[in-house]
C-alpha cells in the first residue's frame, strides 16, 4: 500500500489546524460544553462582582493588541452608533530603547493602544456635569452617562484629559463608553472584549485604594498625569515601556472648536456689565461732562448682557432641559456661573429700570418709590454678575489646560469688564484722562494675551500655524482700538474694541492644548 503523497497545501492545512489561537480555544471548549458559547471566553470577564474597595476595570496586554480595530468595530455595532461616532479608538506611540548589543545605538519603539473610557475613581466628567448627567455605580464602580438627563453642553469634553466623552449631533447630547455594563450583569463580556482576536482587553477588578499617581503605565502612554482623575484602565506589558514615549500624532496642530455660542455669552455679558458698572457707579463719582446720557448708558450696557444671555442657549444641544442646570450648583463651576448670571440679570434690569419709569404709563408714578431700592439692588446685582465672571473664568481654569490657566483666563475676562467700563466713562464724561486709563488697560490686556503667542507649546504653535491669521487679526484689532483710544475718539473705538474682544474669545477656544489619548480625533 503506497503511502499517501502530501503537498504543501495539505502541509498548510495541517499547520492552521495545529496552532493555537483564541478562536480555536473557543472552538475546542464549545466542542466540550456547548454552553461556553454564552461567554466568549470566562477568563476574559471577574466571575464575581467587585467587593469592597474594588471596581471593574479595563486591562489590556500591550504584547497582543495588533491595531486591528475590531474592538473599534464591535463596540461600534453591537451600540448601535452613529456613522462617525466612536466609543473605542485604537492609537499609536513611538519611541526608542538602547539595543542590548550596541548600548550608543537607539532602536525605534512603536506600539498600538487601544483606549476607551477608564472608568475613573474620580471621573472629572461627573465633577463637571452641571445637570448630574454621571453617576459612577457604587458596586462596579462604572461611570455611565444618563442621555435622558445631558442638555449637549458638552462641558464633559471639556473636562475629561482623555477627551473620552463625545458629542453627538444628530441627538444634541454627549455619549461614552460605559463598558457594556448590561452584558457584564449578565455574565457577558463587552462588546470590545468579545470581538478582540488576540484576547489582548479584559475585564479585571482593580483595588480602589491606591496612591495619588496609581497609574504610570497609563499617564506614560497618555502624557497626563494620572492623579487627577485616578483612571483605572490597566496597561501590563512583559517589556518596560521606554521613557521618551511619544504619541504618533503628538505634533499635529488642531484648532478646537470656536464655540462661538459661548464667545458670544462670555464678551457680551462682560461688556454689557463694563457698560452698567460705568453707568450705574462709575459716573456718579466723576461727574458727566458730556451730553451722552447715563441712563442711555445703562440701557445698552443691559442689552449687551441680555443679548449675552440668550446667545449662550444655542450652545445647548437640549436647550429645553436647560432649566436642570442648578442641580449641579454644588461641584460644577458651570451650574454656578449660569445660576449666578441668570440671578443678576433681573436685579441689572431694576437698576437700569427707574430712569425710564416716568415714561411708562400707569406706573410712573412708582418711580419715586422704586428709585428707593435702586441703590441696594445695584450693589447685589454687580456683585452677582461680578461672582458670575469669576465662575465663567473657572470653568476653564478647572480644566487644568495651560492655555487656560487662571492668570490667563481671569485676566482676559476682568480685563474686557475695567476697558468696558473705563472706556464708558471717558465716552460719557469726554474727560481725557479716562481714555488713558482705558488704553494702559488695553495694552496690559495685549500683552497679556500674547505672550501666549511665544514658545514651543501647543497653543503658541497654533497661534504662529493654522490659527496666524486669527492672531494677526487679534493684533490689528487691538493695536487699531488702542490709537483711537489714545486719540480720545471713545465711539468709535468701543465698537472695535468689542469687535476684537470676539476674536480674542474665539483664539480663546480655538487655540487651546487639547490632552488626549494617542489616535482619538481631536476636534
């Protein structure tokens, strides 16, 4: 009997059948217990819930993730998500180890992360969230997003040093991973876990009690130090990760969204307060000199800020949940710039009120009565709007972005209140010395903001590169407002001075560093 003949496709053959894969784990256990097929592999999920001082976590084996993206892809599908939204992306870092044999030689690094939320200790999302959109379970310790609570502020984004939330158009709301927590209820792994080819992400249980800086493997990947938010997302590798590790797309140079909603809110408000602090306080004690009347004054300064107010509704992606934004008051700077502003809009509107009450049928003669009261309502008034510009500049402070630290922010934000209101005054007075002290105010403000514009950090490098033109425009605006100043021609300088305060806000927003994982798009 002649012995069969082998090629080599039956050699090939004969190979795939002998290597050991997880698909042909699976295969061999479901051939032995078809019941394994309700899991995709139980070494992959805890077999029991986390005790006391634990919480689920993500952990992923840097020596088996390939980039593939089938994690991307299934937790894609199985979600349900929109065409360009991801809960799960998949970057690369790179950089260089001494080769053992040559220590003067380096030998390029590169390695694939993939990252979704890390379901941190202390979610920054959550601390932010002016309407209690996050709760983070006190058993599994997973931050899920409430949909039926977000009114699309997207402060969250803002929040998040991985930029983990995302905003979804088509619903106006802000959606994230929240790790398949329905399927782990009922003993199945996540969508992510489930579809990786290599088993590279599983789900473990991870102490909660841990030091200040507990992550270093993630802030070496990520660039952010890891203490702020305390994220639990494991990253083991057999080989130590090189010290000089850098994110591949590290030196791309993106511009952020405008948010033009909230430059709009922000220079709005802040001029129309200028305008009434110089009307209501400013102009009693230097006296008018002019024929521009103080109450006129006042009526615009009040329009400015109303007009700041409305703007800022079209930034909401559920302007009609706004109402919710107070539950938040105790932990979110957000809650409290928009309860604080909100409540000094009626008390400006009643300080600018009694000039004009003569003129109103029927209750005109309740101007007298009503004048009484003007001067303590103004105080309170100035002092809640006061309270809310320093909210607005702690909103973006409590970031923790270089570009927006608080010399910055609140230095841009109380500068446009004092130019606002010494301008009004030397418009309203016409005296010469208070248009000096607008312009040494203005050309502080100037320097101030560029010298932000010098250096090798992100947002200088924005300012010089994709946003040049912006920044020249800052430049021409300002230098321009600053010479009618000097030249006393007040009108016509608070108009460009309020145009080039909404460049400066817009530069604001779109020149800001933006921390991120390595490969998460960054708009």
């Amino acid at each position: 009997m002649t012995e069969p003949v082998h090629t080599l496709i039956d050699e090939l053959i004969e190979s795939q059948r002998r290597l050991d894969t997880p698909v042909a784990r699976f295969a061999a256990q479901h051939e032995l217990n078809p019941s394994a097929l309700r899991s995709f592999s139980p070494s992959l999920i805890p077999l029991s819930a986390p005790g006391p001082g634990e919480q689920y976590a993500f952990e992923v084996d840097l020596d088996s993730c390939t980039g593939c993206k089938a994690c991307v892809a299934g937790c894609h599908s199985l979600n349900g998500l929109d065409e360009n939204e991801t809960w799960r992306d998949v970057g690369l870092v790179l950089g260089s180890t001494l080769q053992p044999f040559s220590p003067s030689a380096l030998q390029p690094f590169a390695q694939t992360v993939t990252t979704a939320c890390h379901h941190c200790e202390d979610p920054a999302c959550l601390n932010g969230c002016p309407v209690l959109a996050y709760e983070k379970d006190p058993t599994t310790g997973i931050v899920v997003h409430l949909d039926d609570q977000c009114i699309g502020c997207s402060y969250c984004v803002l929040k998040c040093p991985y930029e983990v939330p995302k905003y979804n158009d088509r619903l106006g709301i802000v959606r994230k991973c929240d790790m398949c927590h329905g399927r782990l209820a009922a003993g199945e792994a996540p969508a992510c876990v489930q579809a990786c080819p290599t088993e590279a992400i599983a789900i473990v249980k991870v102490s909660t009690f841990r030091s200040e800086n507990p992550n270093p493997e993630l802030a070496a990947l990520s660039g952010v130090d890891s203490g702020y938010t305390r994220p639990t997302t494991r990253y083991i590798s057999k080989n130590p990760l090189p010290a000089n590790l850098r994110a591949a797309d590290a030196d791309t140079l993106r511009p952020q969204h405008a948010h033009y909603a909230l430059v709009l809110l922000l220079v709005l408000t802040q001029l129309g307060l200028g305008v009434m602090l110089a009307a209501t306080a400013g102009l009693p004690l230097v006296g008018v000199r002019s024929s521009f009347s103080p109450s006129a004054l006042q009526s615009f300064g009040l329009l400015l800020f109303t007009a700041g107010l409305v703007a800022s509704v079209a930034h909401l992606g559920q302007p009609f949940r706004a109402w919710r934004v107070f539950l938040g008051l105790r932990r979110s700077w957000l809650s409290r710039e928009a309860v604080l502003l909100g409540a000094a809009f009626p008390l400006l509107a009643f300080t600018a009120l009694p000039p004009l009450l003569p003129a109103i049928p029927l209750i005109g003669h309740w101007s007298l009565a009503i004048g009484h009261f003007a001067p303590i309502t103004s105080i309170a008034a100035f002092l809640l709007a006061g309270s809310g510009v320093f909210c607005s500049a702690m909103i973006y402070t409590d970031t923790r972005r270089h570009f927006w630290r608080l010399s910055q922010t609140l230095g841009r934000m109380t500068g446009t209140v004092v130019i606002a209101a010494l301008a009004a005054i030397a418009l309203a007075t016409g005296a010469a010395e208070w248009s000096v002290y607008a312009s040494l105010a203005l050309a502080a403000k100037l320097t101030l903001e560029h010298s932000t514009a010098f250096g090798t950090s992100t947002s200088a490098r924005l300012q010089r590169g994709p946003l040049r033109r912006l920044w020249g425009t800052r430049i021409i605006m300002g230098g321009t407002t600053l010479m009618l100043f000097f030249s006393h021609h007040m009108d016509i300088g608070l108009f460009f001075f309020a145009i080039g305060e909404l460049v400066e806000r817009t530069l604001f927003f779109r020149a800001v560093d933006s921390p991120k994982m390595p490969g998460v798009p960054s708009a």
